[in-house]
C-alpha cells in the first residue's frame, strides 16, 4: 500500500482544513465540536478505554455498535469471498469491530480507514489493525491495491457519495468485492435525520454504484438475518452500562446519543433500512 498518510502529508490536519472550507461537518454545538465528531471521534476513544477495561472478549461486540451484527459480518463475508490473507480496506471502518470480526473468522489482513483519529488509534490497539487517518473520498491507498473493501455504515456520513464510490473503485482490483451496509431513505434527509447524515434512496444507490462501475451481485435487509446471539447481546449491553456510567453526563455522550436515537427512530417509522449489498467492480 503506498500513498500511506505519512508520506503525502494526509493528515488529520489537512482533513479538518478541507472539512471547513466544504462546509463539512455542518454544525458545531455547545460541547465544541460537531455532533459527527461526538459520535465517531470522542466516543471511538471511549470506546477503547472502556474495553480495556472489561476485557479483550467485549471489543469485537463493542466495536461493532455502529455496524453489523455477526449474522450481517458472516453474510458479507461469504458473499465477498473474504478469506485468509484477503487485503481487505474497511472505509470509515470506525474502530475496527467488523475488520476485527474478518480477522478473527477468516484470517484477512485488513487496513482500517477513517477521517477519526481516535477511531484509528482504537483500531490499531485493540485489535493490532493497521489504520490510517484518511476519508473514503481521497483513500491514502494505491490504485488497485485492495483485494475486497468494505464500507459500512459510513455512505450515509458521505455528502459526495458519488466521489466516494469512484475513490473505491479506483483501489479496487478489477473484478473485486465490494461490501456495503448502506442506510437507505425514502428521502434524502427526512424530518428529525441525525446531523450530517444524508441517505441515498435504493434508486439513487443503484444509479451511483452503476456510473461508479460497480454491479450488484446480491442484497439483503441486516433486519431480515438473525439477531445477535445471546453472549454478543449481553457483551454489547454490559459495554452500554459502563460506557454511560463513565460519560453518561458529558454534553458530547448525550449528543452521540442523540445521533442514535433520531435514527432508530427513523428506522422504527419506515424512513430508513439497512441494506447490507455485495457488489463486483466491472
Ligand atoms: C456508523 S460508523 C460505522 C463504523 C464502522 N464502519 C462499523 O461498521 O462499525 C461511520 C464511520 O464513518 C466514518 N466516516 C465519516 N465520514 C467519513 C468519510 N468522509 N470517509 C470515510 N469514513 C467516514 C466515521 O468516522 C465513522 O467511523
């Protein structure tokens, strides 16, 4: 992988100086950063002092709130063909759960990307993933180099999605996989949408992965496969009752709460579903 952050100077810094002039993230609030910021950077460190702290087998369930359950990780996995020593690029891969997951289940070697520095920082010690400051719309990886890439949960955090979906094609080896959970909306941004989240409809992501040149070889409702088994639910509850016993007053958890909570509520309403897609670049 060459192009790493080091070397062309692709730094958190360069990253925040773009997102200002674009706008992006849009709103910064009283705890002093963005509400996209308190979710994805503030509590990805949190995150990996709370499972320091319980123990190694509650950072795959931890790491994995934001994503897939391990019926959703399994269905990529076998549809995406990922597999020992797979070079597997997770975009905005968070804190490393589900990379953390194809480790485990299959023996791929993956390479973490997110704009969150402690999201990477995370990654990297709780699970020894390399993981490099970046955003899925300039990834620091050389053309062709990824094997498969997974990008989960992150397309609806994307404004130029369509840049998105190129920037992966170009590291993609042809004829690679693609792995997707998408959040898809019956509007772009329906009323009470978490901040700076955008959702593609299923029209607009089929038409985006097409121009990006992508085909879509199988999809599937995360709803639709089996809910997590008993020992992941009672790991990932245990994490939530230390992780809001040590933040729970903090302005920056009781935004990222927030976050959470207008999407599940969209979702309860019908506005949005997850999608999890496998698709192949042409
Ligand atoms: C809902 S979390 C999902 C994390 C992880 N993929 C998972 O499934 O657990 C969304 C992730 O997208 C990342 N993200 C936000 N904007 C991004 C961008 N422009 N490019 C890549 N990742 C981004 C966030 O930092 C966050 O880690």
């Amino acid at each position: 992988m060459r192009r790493a952050a080091s070397e062309t100077g692709w730094g958190w810094d360069g990253l925040r100086v773009r997102w200002a002039f674009d706008g992006y993230p849009p709103r910064v609030t009283g705890s002093g950063g963005t509400p996209m910021e308190a979710e994805f950077d503030t509590v990805a460190g949190w995150t990996e002092e709370v499972v320091v702290r319980l123990g190694p087998e509650y950072a795959i369930p931890a790491g994995c709130r934001g994503s897939a359950s391990p019926a959703g990780l399994g269905w990529l996995i076998r549809t995406c063909g990922i597999g020992p020593g797979t070079r597997l690029v997770d975009v905005g891969g968070g804190v490393g759960g589900p990379a953390g997951y194809a480790v485990r289940h299959t023996g791929a070697a993956p390479v973490v990307v997110d704009p969150m520095l402690a999201a990477c920082r995370a990654a990297s010690r709780l699970f020894g993933i390399p993981a490099v400051a970046g955003t899925g719309e300039r990834l620091p990886i050389a053309d062709g180099a990824a094997d498969a890439v997974w990008c989960l949960g992150v397309v609806c955090t994307v404004r130029d999605k369509r840049g998105l979906f190129r920037e992966i094609h170009r590291v993609l080896r042809a004829g690679g996989p693609l792995g997707l959970l998408v959040v898809v909306g019956d509007e772009e941004r329906p009323a009470g949408a978490p901040e700076g989240n955008t959702f593609p409809t299923d029209d607009g992501l089929r038409d985006l992965l097409r121009d990006s040149g992508f085909r879509i070889d199988a999809q599937t409702d995360l709803d639709d496969l089996p809910v997590p088994p008993a020992d992941w639910a009672a790991r990932t509850a245990e994490f939530d009752r230390a992780l809001r016993a040590d933040h729970g007053d903090d302005p920056r958890f009781v935004e990222a709460q927030d976050q959470s909570r207008r999407l599940s509520t969209l979702a309860r309403d019908g506005h949005v579903v997850a999608r999890l897609l496998h698709a192949v670049a042409r």
